[in-house]
C-alpha cells in the first residue's frame, strides 16, 4: 500500500455504470456508497470506508456529497444503508428530500 499524505484533499464522484459513490485519495479508493436508483429515489445501500482511511472523516464526506449529488439531480433520498441513515439523523439538512424505506423503496 502506498503512503497517503493525511494533506491530501480527496476526489469525489458518482459512479453510475457501479452505482456507487467513491471518494478517493490519490490513487486510492478510500471508500464507496453504493445504491439502487429510480425515476424518483436514490435509495443507499451500504457505505464502507476502507480500514487504511478510516478515522479520517472520509465516510462523512462521502455521504455528505452523495445526498447533496442526490438532492441536486432532483432525487429523493432513501436511507436503508444504516451509516446513511445515522450521517441523516445527526446532520438535518437534507430532512424535506428523506423518505422512509419500504418494501418498494427497498
């Protein structure tokens, strides 16, 4: 594994032929949110930050970008990733784009 300079300001993007975010440092991909998307919703399914990045706030600034990315493009947000889910309890600016996951949503 290469070092990664903790001054290192990570890239974000969508990826959406993986259907995921990933933020990344350097050449190295730190992390990823994965999710389902419709019409109407982008439903988030599992975010993982990678063990070397962890302790680094990168999870947080991935969700941070990927609701922000979701709520741009007109989407609605569908939490069933439980890291999403915890990164909207305690950050309430996204709470009028939030629907509750159902079976549908799901």
């Amino acid at each position: 594994m290469s070092d990664i300079s903790t001054e290192q300001e990570p890239r974000l993007l969508r990826n959406a032929a993986r259907n995921r975010y990933e933020i990344w440092l350097g050449e190295s991909r730190a992390g990823v949110a994965t999710f389902r998307e419709s019409d109407t919703h982008v439903t988030f399914l599992h975010t993982i930050v990678e063990d070397a990045f962890e302790g680094r706030g990168l999870g947080s600034r991935l969700a941070a970008f990927a609701l922000k990315d979701t709520v741009e493009r007109g989407k609605r947000i569908v939490p069933v990733c439980p890291f999403i889910a915890e990164y909207l309890a305690t950050h309430h600016d996204f709470g009028e784009q939030v629907d509750t996951p159902t079976r549908e949503r799901s």
